[in-house]
C-alpha cells in the first residue's frame, strides 16, 4: 500500500483529454458567477459548458491560480500566455486544438471545431 504526503510533488496520473478545454482569466471563484454583478458573458459561457455536457461531451474549465498544470500541459496556451499575457484569455482548446483566443466561443464554434478535429 502506498502512502500519500502532503509534500509529495510527483505530478497526478494523466487523465483523458477532455473534448473542450477552457483556459479562463483569474476569476473570483471557478465559474465567475459570483458577487452583486454577474457578467452576462459569463453566464452565456456557463449555459454553453452545461449545453456540451448534456450532450456528451467532456468540458473542463482552469484557472491558472488553481489549476497551473493544465496551462502548462498545453504548450500553444502556455505561447499565447506568453505572447500576449492575460489578453490572450480565456483560450478554448477543442481535444487539444486552440481553437479560440481573447474570448469565449459560441456553441457554433464549438461545433465546428469538434467537426474539423478528430476523436
């Protein structure tokens, strides 16, 4: 049996490429559907990632604050980022593709994209 540290630093098993991969700007929680004032670009994004996933599809969204790994496991994110700092955000990949930069998609983005890339 083995044992998990605290410290450990070995990074986690790989785990399947999701189908649409959001790369969000810092946020104040992990959908930034939070506070007094919530931001109708937002909102859209979170009814298209609930709209993918009834249909099957396997959405993930990231932070780079709670989820670093993920910017870094996708080397054009991590040369958008450094080409062009937080303007480059949000950046959706679709099963691995940037497909969109600066801006959240629109379902029919996201249609497209999963047309032109394979499975």
């Amino acid at each position: 049996m083995s044992s998990i540290s605290l410290f450990d630093t070995t990074p986690p098993a790989p785990t399947a490429q999701a189908d649409v991969a959001i790369y969000d700007p810092p946020m104040c929680c992990s959908t930034g559907l939070c506070g007094p004032a919530i931001d109708q670009t937002l909102l859209d994004t979170n009814e298209l990632v609930v709209t993918l996933k009834a249909r099957g599809l396997r959405v993930e969204r990231y932070q780079m604050a709670s989820a670093p790994q993920a910017f870094i496991g996708n080397a054009e994110v991590m040369r958008l980022v450094r080409a062009h700092n937080m303007d480059a955000l949000p950046i959706t990949a679709v099963r691995g593709t940037v497909i969109k930069s600066g801006g959240y998609p629109t379902v029919v983005e996201i249609e497209k994209a999963l047309e032109g890339v394979p499975a």
